[in-house]
C-alpha cells in the first residue's frame, strides 16, 4: 500500500484532499508544519491551525505529525524577504513558500521518512504523460532484464490550471520541476471551489465552514506592512504626484510596489507609479490609465521550464500577476534573454515579480520580471 503524507494546515482544502486519499484506501499520514509564531500577535493563527488539523485527523482517524520549522521558515524566507524589501525588491512570499518548504523541506522529509508521495490542499493539477516509443515500451516488456528507470525517464509531468480558474494557483506553483511534480498529488485539483466546500458539509469534516485564509503565507492576519516593521527601520518621506506635487507622507518607501493602491492613507485612490530610492519618495498618479504605468513589452531576469522547453519565439498567454487571467503574448529570445511581447497593453507591471506562461491550462514556465 502506497503511503501518503498530507500536509494538513488546518484549512478545508487539506481536509477534503485527506478524506479524498483516505477513500481511495492509501495509508495516509497527516503532517502539521510549525514555521512562524508570533507571540505578541493575537491574531497569530498557528495553534489555532494545529487545533483544526488535530480536529480534522482525530476525526478521519488517522495519526498527525507536527514539526517544527520554525528555523528553516527563518532561514530560507523570512530572512530572504527583509533582505529582498531592503534592496527594493518585492518578493512574492508564497511562491517562496511553495517552492522552497512545502516542496522541498517538507518532500524531503517525508521521503526520509518512507512515504512514497506528499499531497496538499493546491488548486491545480498534475497529469502524468508517457513519451516513451512503442518500441521501447515493447523492449521493456520483453526483456525482464531492462530497468523500469529505463521507462520512467520517459513519463513527464504537467502542471496543469485548476477546473476552477476563479482560484487556479498555479501562478503559485510555477518553479517546480519534474522531480518535485513526480512526489505530489493535489487531489482536489479535478473538484470547484463550491464542489470541496459541499463535500466537506456533506462528511461532517469539523472545519467544513472555516473561512479560508488571505494573508500571507504561514503567517496568517499579519498585512505585509506591519510584518515588515518588526525589524524595518522607519524613514519618514513624501508621497508625490508625477509633478513632484505632495499629497501624503508615507513611513518608508520600501513599504510600497508599483501599481499599488491600499496603504497609500491619500484621501483620494491613487496608485503608485514608481519609487526613487535615493530620494525615499513614491511616486502616484490618481490616473489608472497613468502612461508610465502601461507597457508591451516585459524583459525577464531569471526564468524556469517546468517540463518540456519550447523553441521561441512561442505564442502562448501570460500571468504576471496572481488573479488576472491569461494574456496572449509572444515568448521571444535575443542575446540570451528571454521577453515578452503582447498586443494589448500590460497595466502595473512590477519589477522582481513573477510572471508566469501558460499553452493553454498547461504552466509551463515562470521567471523574474526585469
């Protein structure tokens, strides 16, 4: 019997995937990940999460684990992320999170622990392909001798949208690879977001109506801003118009990204266009439409094929931000560097974040926008 490690946070979505596995008879394990507390935070969901995963284990009677990761989360994230704001580079914490503990610290122990796959709550999908030839599957087969690994270098991974595009997090898991697809299930990658909401009422999971979390990653009702000032100093600077007019004072500039909106405190919505570093001031502009905000043309930093690599250029579509949909664009190289191009105009494009390429509901690459 295969064995399954869930990393079971507390949420619904983990629930419903645990009760899925444990359906389809696979030896399921629960896991809890201790990463971050913050004692002087009430709102500070860690043990409030633990009393939900034990709820749900104790209720599909299977055994939890709990670890703690609390310096692994500190070393590989949350120093990374005051680091990346000092230098003005706006991290994107759940990629981070996906990519360097929930697929990697938390795959590799369950493999150490024996476990044959890890299985999270992700709304996404992965399909196994087999590329291998009719002959060679024959040859396999025939030859008692020929190694299984001789086939299983032919079956490749792919990391496909959510049924639910409303909530799709592959944007979120764009710089996995083979290996860590291969070790992963999301079992409600194939169910709607009302779908897992209503099995979970109908088998009586004891968190079927907890509301789902959107903050950030593992560090649940804690805004970015008042995260970032428990160790950022404050720098007092102005909030300008494009003509160097002053509407508002702001803590730091650091504390901004371009084309955000919230957090300005300006009695009127504005957004901000760009940031002078050496200056501390933010620039806004009340106009959405704002020209220096508007661009077709997006120049990648570092970048990542998930699986096959396409020769450029390539038409696909593009994220390069979490909820907006898929732009047709045009995947081009020149001089070793990869950039997009698009027809239409791209709206807040910021620098150091993510931008994700898609064929269709396949995800197949994500990189650094430059």
């Amino acid at each position: 019997m295969k064995k399954i490690l869930v990393w079971l946070s507390g949420g619904v979505d983990s629930a419903v995937a645990t009760y899925l596995l444990k359906e389809q008879w696979y030896e399921v394990v629960a896991w809890f990940m201790k990463n971050y507390v913050d004692e002087e935070n009430p709102n500070c969901s860690t043990y409030k999460d633990a009393n939900e995963a034990i709820k749900v284990a104790k209720f599909l009677w299977i055994d939890i684990l709990s670890f703690d990761l609390r310096q692994e989360y500190e070393d590989k994230i949350i120093k990374y992320i005051y680091d990346w704001y000092q230098k003005w580079i706006t991290p994107n914490p759940d990629i981070l999170c996906n990519t360097l503990i929930k697929f990697d610290v938390f795959l590799d122990k369950a493999l150490e622990a024996g476990f044959d796959w890890i299985a999270t709550g992700h709304y996404a999908r992965i399909e196994q392909h087999d590329n291998s030839s009719f002959w060679t599957k024959w040859r396999i087969l025939k030859d008692s001798s020929a190694k299984a690994s001789e086939w299983q270098e032919n079956i490749k991974y792919k990391l496909l949208r959510w049924v639910d595009y409303n909530k799709d997090q592959t944007y979120f898991l764009s710089w996995l690879n083979q290996y860590q697809l291969s070790k992963a299930l999301f079992p409600i990658g194939w169910m709607t977001k009302p779908e897992v909401r209503e099995l979970a009422k109908k088998v009586w999971l004891p968190n079927a109506e907890r509301p789902d979390s959107q903050w950030l990653c593992f560090v649940w009702k804690v805004p970015m801003r008042t995260f970032l000032k428990k160790r950022l100093p404050i720098k007092k600077g102005d909030i300008v118009l494009m003509d160097w007019t002053k509407v508002w004072e702001h803590d730091w500039a650091y504390f901004f990204t371009i084309w955000q909106s919230r957090g300005l405190d300006i009695n009127k919505k504005a957004f901000v266009v760009k940031i002078d570093v050496e200056k501390n001031l933010v620039y806004v502009s009340y106009d959405k439409y704002e020209p220096e905000l508007i661009t077709k043309h997006i120049d990648i930093k570092d970048w990542h094929w998930i699986g096959q690599e396409y020769e450029l250029p390539l038409e696909c579509s593009t994220k390069i931000r979490y909820r907006q949909e898929p732009n047709p664009s045009t995947m081009e190289s020149k001089d070793w560097k990869i950039f997009f191009s698009y027809n239409q105009d791209q709206r807040w494009v910021a620098k150091w974040q993510s931008v994700v390429a898609y064929l269709w509901d396949e995800c197949l690459w994500g990189g650094i926008i430059e």
